[in-house]
C-alpha cells in the first residue's frame, strides 16, 4: 500500500484522486493539492475536453491504453477519482540511476 493519500493499489490497478485546473498552458503534473495529485490541463472544461486531455495524459504516463482509464468520480468537478487497470510503468517508482 502506498503511502500517499491520492494513491490506492488495488490488486494490480491504481486509484489517484486528481484535482484538476483545465485551461493551463500545458498539461502537467504540479505536486499535490490537499489529499489529491493536482495535474493541469491543456483544455477547457467544456464537452469533456479536460476529461479526455486527462483520460489521455494517464494513458500515456502509465503506458496503458484509454480503455484501462476510468473516471469513477467527479465527471463534473475539479477532483476527480480515476482507476488505472493493469499500468505498464509507474512514475511513482523510483528509477535506476542510468548516469553511472
């Protein structure tokens, strides 16, 4: 189990509270705010753009494809509950060091 308080493994799968801030300049993860990983969105928050900017930005980050991200919670609203089926990599783990 993790540590962190946005992060929750679920036998092979992960669920992150996510608040988001859509209309940034780029998407991005930016630490975290209250009990949730704050990302800003490249997109408004208008016919789902923000949804799917994130749908997508998690696919690419834990290298799974868009059907194994699921928004659970907060369809509507800037915190958001996401489940992540079977993630390929995990940027929370910590990398080798590969200067040596």
């Amino acid at each position: 189990m993790s540590a962190c308080a946005w992060l929750r493994e679920l036998d092979g799968d992960l669920r992150l509270t996510i608040y988001v801030q859509p209309s940034a300049k780029k998407t991005e993860v930016c630490g975290v705010y209250r009990d949730a990983l704050k990302i800003k969105l490249a997109a408004p928050p208008v016919d789902g753009k923000a949804n799917e900017t994130l749908r997508r930005f998690l696919a690419e980050t834990f290298a799974v494809p868009m059907r194994n991200i699921m928004l659970e919670r907060g369809q509507n609203a800037r915190q958001k509950t996401i489940l992540i089926h079977a993630p390929a990599q995990r940027p929370d783990w910590a990398r080798p060091d590969s200067s040596a």
